[in-house]
C-alpha cells in the first residue's frame, strides 16, 4: 500500500546547521514552468506543460498544466539553435494568459529579422492558482 505524508517545515537545513533556506524562498523562487524543445516544437522535455501548438511559422504556445493564479509572472528564455548570437525569442506581455503564453522565436541578421521555428528553452516564475 502507499502511505501519503505531509512534511511541515519553516525552514530546510543542511546535515551540519551552516546553510539554510526559508521555505518561502523555496516555493516562491522555484521556476513553475520550463520547457526545452526543437526547431519542431515539440517538447524535449518539461515541467508544468500540458501541450505545446504550433501557431504558425515562429508562433508557439505551451499550455499549463497547472494555471497560475494571476497572468503577472516572469518569463526568460533563450535560444538553442544554431547561432545564439542570431536567435530571438520574444513575448508581448498583453498576450500572457493564466494557462498559457504564446511565444515568437526567429533569426536576427545583416539588419533583417524574421520569425522562424528555432529550437529553444523557456522558464517562467510566479505564483500558481
């Protein structure tokens, strides 16, 4: 049988009492959502993803397995593909949603920029429902 338990601290302490963390820190300044994938869009892996639409040619969305409480996180990311000096991602802050972010990633060269499907990582922080 399986034995369910809850462990109830205020702070985590290392095996000689010299480092410590509040657990607060811990569950606020953990990410809640990251999300590897290719040039295809499809996940390599993750954490919190439910899918990942393709939306178009640079256009995706990962959808949440579980939402936040509020569209106010933060989001980071960055490319893997190729180039990194040539790679963009990028999120218009108006479109993040509590269960999802639709993200733009593309190129950058000789003064052109053009959205295409690159491989990249996102992180997001922040509060979940």
């Amino acid at each position: 049988s399986i034995m369910a338990s809850i462990l109830r601290v205020n702070t985590l302490t290392d095996a000689s009492s010299n480092n410590s963390v509040a657990m607060s820190t811990v569950a606020s300044g953990s990410a809640k959502v990251w999300l590897n994938h290719g040039s295809d869009f499809v996940s390599d892996d993750s954490f919190n993803i439910s899918s990942v639409s393709d939306d178009g040619t640079g256009e995706l969305t990962p959808s949440f397995s579980n939402a936040f409480g509020n569209a106010e996180y933060v989001y980071t990311g960055q490319g893997i593909d190729g180039d990194k000096n040539t790679t963009f991602i990028f999120v218009e802050g108006a479109t993040q949603a509590t269960g999802s972010l639709p993200i733009l990633t593309g190129t950058q060269g000789g003064g052109t920029t053009t959205k295409a499907d690159t491989a990249a990582a996102h992180t997001i922080h922040g509060d979940l429902a």
